[in-house]
C-alpha cells in the first residue's frame, strides 16, 4: 500500500513537473516571440526586406527572410542563422562587417544596438512565429497619413508681410540665432562678383568689371550686375546645363533608332527658354508635349527631345514575347522615374512590385503612369507646322517599320532554305525606305521627340516575336505583379497620383503626356514649386534647403529652413514661375552676398553650415573651370547652339556644354571630374578630388594649348613686372601680390628660353587652386 501511493505520488509530481516545464516553456517562447516582434521584426522590415523578400519581388543571394526556414536556411553564401550559436551565424559576420565582400544592409553598418538585438535573438533559439511570414502582404498605403508629410502639404508664407528681398535674410536669421551663429558682413568686393559672374554664366568677369564693382561696391551698382549677367545669353548656357543633368541628356541616341535627328537641337531650346524665362510650368508643359500646346510654335517641338532622349533598349525579335514586354516595361520604369525625382523629388519606380515601402505611392498608382508612357512611342519629329509634320512623321514611322522588317527577314534568311524570297523582302523594304527618304530627309530638321501610339508585342511565329504601334489606339496597363509582365492583374486607366488627387480622374486625352504635365502644376504644384526652388537655391549655395533634392519623400532629408522654402515656393508660383525672378532674390539677399571666412566658434555650432553663417568654398566643376580657360587665353567661340564637337577635338573652342555627351561612353576627362553619367537622372554633382585630376592638370594638351596661345596674345616687349601684372589681370582676375610679383621677375627675368619660361608660367596660374576654385 505504501508503496503504490509513493509510485502514484511519484508519478503525480513527475506529471506536475513537466506540466510546469510545458507552461514555463510556453511562457518562455512567448516572450521570446514578443521580443522578435518589438524588436527583430522592425530591423528585418527596414533593412533586409527590400532585397530579400519574395514578397518583395526580390531575393538577392536566394537568401529569403519570408519566413523562419528560409531565414534560417541562408541562401547562396550558406546557413544565415545557428540558432543559439550567434558566433556561428553568418548573418551575425555580415551585420558585424566582419568581412569586407559580405557588409550588411550596403547602405551602411547597423548602429551596435542593433546589432546586440539581432545576437540577443539568436542566441536565445531565434524565436519567431511559425505561421506568420516576416515580410506580410501591405494593407494598402494611408493616402491622408502622407498628406500630413511637410512636402505634400500646402505651401504657407507665414511671413508674407515681408518683402521679396527681406524673406530670405529674415528666416536664415531667425534660424542662426537659435543656433548662435550670425551672418557675417558683406564679402570684399573682387569676390562678392566672382561668385556672382560664375553662379549666373559660369564664367568669370573681366579685370574691368571687378575694378569698376571695386570702384563702386552699392548695392545699386551690385543689383545692376545681377541683371547684366542674367541678360547675358551665357546665363542660358550655364543653368541648362544644370537642367540637362537631370533629363540625363545625350547627344547619341541608341544604334538602332537609326535616328537621323539632332538631339543638339533639344539642348539648344533649353539654353533658349533659360535665356527668355520662359515660365517654369511652361517651360515643363512643353518638354512633355508642346506638340499639343496651342500657343507653342514648331521651334517649340525641339522641346520633346526630355523624353526622345530617353534610354531605349534592343527588343531582339528572337525573344519570346514577355520576355520584350519585360525590356518595355524597364523603358517605362526609367521614364517613370527621370518624371518623379526631377519635377516631385518621388521616387515613383520604387512602387514597380508592390507599393511603395516608406512613401504614400501605390502599384496602381505606378501603373497608372506607366500607361502614359505606353502609349508614348520615341520618333524623329520634324520641326515644322503641323500640317507639315504630319507628312514627314508618317513617312519616318514607315522608315522605322520597314528596318524592322529588313532586320527580322536578314534572320529568317540566315536559316532559311529558300533565300530568294526574303532577299525579295529585304530589296523591296530598301527601294520604299528610299523613296521615303526623299520626303524625310529634304531640309527638314528633325529633333528625337514622342509622339502618341500604343505599343505592343505579338508572337509572329514559333521563334519570332514583333513589336508593334498603333496610333489610332491608346491602352492602359495592367497591374504587373512583382513587376513581372507574365502576371499580369487589374487593368489601370491612365491618371495622376492618388496622393495628390484624390478622385483619381482619368487622361483620356492621346497618351495622357499633355494631362499629366497639367496635373504636376493643377494637383502638385506645391511640391513642383519646393523642388525646383530647392534646386536653384542648392546651385547658387553650393547645398540645399533639403539635403535629398531628388527625394522630398519619408526617406529623404527634412528641410533646414521649411518657412524659407514654403515662402520662395509661394511667391515664384505668385510671381509666373519666373526662374530669373528667383535668382534675383537669392542673389540680392546678404546671406548670399555675406563673406566666406572661417569662425572656429560658429563652426562648433554648426559644422556643416546648415545656418549660413559664411559662404562655403567651392570648386568649379569642370565646365565652369575650362571655359573659364579658353576665355582668359582668348580661345573661346562665343557662338550660341549647334551640332556638338568632341571634347578632345583641339579645335574645340567651344564652351564645354556643346561638347559631344555620350550615353554609353561618357569622355574619361568629363567622368574623372564629376560629370554624371547620362543614363539616368542626376540629382546634383557629387565632389570628386582624385590624383588622376592633378596629372590631367599637369598633363593635358588642352591646358598647355590654352597657356600657349595666352603667350602668344600678350605683349612681351614691356618691362617683366608690366608682363607679370598683366597676366594676374587675365588669369586670376587682380594684381599680383608683392611676393608674386618678385617671384614672376626672377622667373620670367632670364632671357634664355624665355618664351617657353612664359608659357610653364602661364600654365602654373591655370592650375593654380585660385584658378579652380571660388572664394
């Protein structure tokens, strides 16, 4: 009897202890499954989901996170996570930056608290719930949530009792005195207009215009300058230039366009409407369609070059056709998003697969636009009247068709039996495109524009496939899920982004190009007006109001003075979209006009010089700094717009902006100095200082032709110090000091070799920093 009730109570505690260890582990797993959710979960989302998430679209590496035996399993590089065993785990090398060929996220190492969360994880068995996928499906995206954002709210002036030429000062300056910093006096007068004349023409002044602002440094006679040199057609030059980056502009067009246009002829009207201030919205509605717009002229068509120029790929007739609906389909994500980061600071391609991650755009908002472009076809457009242009349009859209015909009969032949009948083809497809030449090719100036026709891919055959327009037809797009065209879902009309309006109205206009160019500026034309006033601000200063000029979304930086932004957005809308108004304003204002010297107390406070307590020194980029050369040595042709030169033409005294721009072969003396690369859309220069920059200094042909024709054009027989001092007058624009001018006697005094002395002289001033740089 005992002993059965000490083998019942035995094994009544037996029961209860393992009954406790089930609870205790139940309780364990699920603080262990909290901790995953408050703490894992958000880092995963917002670091890793982006590339490795099938629910993403994309699982670089095959390394998913979708859920715990994917996570765990690791993919290409081996087992991500040893559960228990974070000293194992290969995720743990990758966050740690342990290895330099696996640094994960790319973007930059994660902060060590993190890091300590992700090891914490591990090491207590990676815990996370079974069923439930770390990457779920989105709910949708909260439209009225990101209309609170600060860039897609309207614009407010709470200040608008201030003058024009009081705003700007008035908020920088309420911004430095909660700093402790303060503007500094105005700048000496030599370099208040070196910055002026660079800043607005990308050149510099004249020995006589830097003594006569010396001689009379008012304000009168400063404002007189500002409209002197915006009434310069340099000013054209420079700032389309800067447009030009962001359009990513090519002189070449892709091979098989057989493009017989000049994209040149886009380039000049941008230089042409900068140089008229033509309105900032119209300025954007023609570059989309002025071919639609009833008050533009055919000169105007040149305008269509923004999206002629556009990157297009080779649809190769032997591929299946999702596999041309994909190449399309990348056409249309660059379009996409050349229009969001240049005109919204959006970055609308990001909602391709799925909405987008951290901004108020959905896929159907993407594929909404992405119907705009798919009925956009890239064609030569003849720059006449329009009765005209029709002629010569149908006559180069026939040409085009007839070289896609020629193309997929010479590969039908390759294999064919028979050759006879595709040489037939091939020789009556030559003889029309001959005849139709004659109408295309007479006198007629052309520019690579758009016009409206759908696009489409049809099976041919078995092995081919065939790209087709239609320009009676216009189509809207199907939702691609994954961005995959092979899944194709909900069918989108064409329209502008739900974010800004709301009722989702329809283009049923053509493509919808002229309706979409009219809802930037009817539904957004707060954000237009704060990006582009970013913009200029940013090239007159050298750095934004908003650090991310081409992303004004949740991700992007936040404005460092929101009321100097909101109140120029205001008044440039207020003012006709006038650009040259704008520079007037920033240009006339003492925070521009204040000195560039270094105050160690000030910069304590704000390192970065957020606040504008002094002018930062910059360097010229490379136009600024080689004009800047042919104009002291005389070399430079002023001839306003034509066909491009190569750069390394040496009789290319042109201003570097008609110089040849090449999509897929940028000049190495452009890309070693920060040009961008023309594939894409560049939101502002990067800085770049290499070794390889000296040596071109030292080295290039160019430089040493520009000292040398400087020699030749000034004159030796007056007295060495009258030589020295005129070249510091050509060259850095002032006197020589009195050390410079002992030093340039006792250099250029000897009389042996001394033409060649002058001219390792001269080139010594030309790659001087003084040279290079501003301030």
């Amino acid at each position: 009897m005992i002993h059965s009730r000490r083998t019942f109570l035995g094994r009544q505690s037996g029961r209860l202890a393992a009954l406790l260890l089930i609870v205790i582990g139940m309780r364990s797993a699920a603080a262990d499954e909290a901790y995953f959710e408050s703490k894992v979960r958000p880092l995963l989302l917002e670091h890793c989901a982006e590339c490795h998430s099938a629910k993403h679209g994309i699982v670089e590496a095959n390394f998913n996170i979708d859920s715990r035996t994917t996570l765990l399993g690791g993919g290409d590089r081996g087992i991500a996570v040893v559960a228990g065993m974070p000293q194992a785990s290969l995720l743990m090398r990758a966050v740690r930056y342990d290895d330099t060929d696996l640094e994960m996220p790319p973007s930059g190492k994660l902060p060590d608290e993190d890091v300590q969360i992700l090891r914490k994880w591990i090491a207590d068995g990676a815990v996370m719930p079974e069923g439930t996928p770390v990457v779920s499906q989105q709910a949708g995206v909260d439209f009225e949530k990101g209309r609170q954002h600060w860039a897609y709210r309207p614009l407010v002036d709470s200040k608008s009792s201030k003058l024009d030429s009081e705003v700007i000062d008035y908020w920088v300056r309420r911004g430095q005195r909660r700093t402790g910093v303060r503007v500094q006096t105005q700048a000496a007068p030599e370099i208040l207009i070196r910055r002026l004349a660079f800043t607005l023409t990308g050149l510099p002044p004249t020995f006589k215009e830097v003594e006569d602002f010396r001689a009379d440094p008012t304000s009168s006679r400063y404002n007189a300058l500002v409209e002197d040199y915006l009434a310069r057609p340099q000013y054209g030059e420079r700032w389309a230039r800067h447009w030009l980056d962001l359009v990513r502009y090519t002189d070449t067009t892709a091979s098989w366009l057989k493009s017989t246009a000049g994209a040149w002829r886009y380039r000049d009207w941008v230089v042409k409407a900068f140089n008229e201030d033509l309105a900032y919205d119209q300025f954007v509605k023609y570059q989309f369609a002025s071919d639609t717009q009833p008050e533009a002229g055919p000169e105007d068509l040149r305008a269509l070059g923004m999206l002629g120029l556009s990157p297009t790929y080779w649809k190769e007739p032997r591929l299946a056709p999702v596999v041309l609906e994909a190449v399309i389909a990348e056409e249309w994500e660059e379009r996409i998003d050349m229009v969001g980061r240049t005109f919204l600071g959006m970055s609308l391609a990001c909602a391709r697969c799925h909405d987008h991650k951290f901004d108020p755009i959905s896929q159907r908002d993407y594929y909404a636009l992405a119907g705009v472009f798919a009925n956009t076809r890239i064609l030569d457009v003849a720059i006449v009247a329009e009765d005209k242009r029709e002629v010569v349009r149908e006559a180069d859209a026939r040409i085009g068709d007839l070289n896609r015909l020629i193309h997929r009969e010479s590969l039908a032949r390759s294999t064919a039996d028979d050759k006879t009948i595709h040489d037939k083809r091939i020789a009556e497809a030559k003889a029309k495109i001959a005849e139709l030449k004659k109408v295309t090719e007479t006198a007629v100036q052309k520019v690579p524009g758009v016009v409206d026709a759908s696009i489409g891919v049809i099976a041919e055959s078995a092995d081919m496939s065939k790209v087709v327009y239609d320009e009676m037809k216009m189509v809207n797009v199907a939702v691609q899920h994954r961005g995959n065209p092979a899944t194709k879902g909900e069918v989108m009309p064409r329209r502008f982004l739900e974010l800004f309006n709301g009722e989702k109205d329809t283009f049923n206009q053509g493509s919808g190009r002229a309706e979409l160019a009219n809802a930037l500026f009817q539904n957004a034309e707060f954000l237009v007006a704060r990006v582009i006033v970013n913009r200029v601000w940013g090239h007159h200063f050298g750095q934004h109001l908003v650090a991310t000029p081409s992303d004004f979304g949740f991700q992007g930086h936040a404005p460092t003075h929101p009321e100097l932004l909101d109140a120029l957005a205001m008044r440039l809308i207020e003012n006709q979209w006038s650009l040259k108004w704008l520079h007037r304003i920033i240009l006339q204002s003492q925070t521009f006009k204040q000195g560039s010297v270094f105050n160690a107390r000030f910069a304590e406070r704000d390192p970065e010089n957020q606040f504008y307590w002094k002018i930062d020194r910059r360097r010229l980029d490379i136009e600024a700094w080689r004009d800047s050369m042919l104009t002291v040595s005389g070399r430079l042709d002023n001839q306003i717009g034509g066909a491009p030169i190569d750069l390394s033409d040496p009789a290319n005294n042109r201003r570097t902006i008609y110089s040849m721009v090449k999509r897929r072969e940028l000049h190495d003396v452009l890309k070693m100095h920060g040009f961008p690369e023309p594939t894409g859309h560049s939101p502002k220069r990067e800085d770049v200082d290499t070794p390889l920059q000296q040596l071109y200094a030292l080295n290039s042909d160019f430089i040493w032709d520009c000292a040398m024709n400087l020699s030749v054009e000034v004159d030796v027989d007056v007295p060495v110090d009258v030589l020295v001092s005129s070249l510091y007058q050509r060259i850095l624009v002032r006197m020589p000091s009195e050390t410079e001018l002992i030093l340039g006697l006792e250099f250029l005094a000897e009389e042996k070799n001394r033409s060649e002395r002058l001219v390792r002289y001269v080139h010594t001033l030309l790659i001087s920093n003084e040279f290079a740089f501003l301030e």
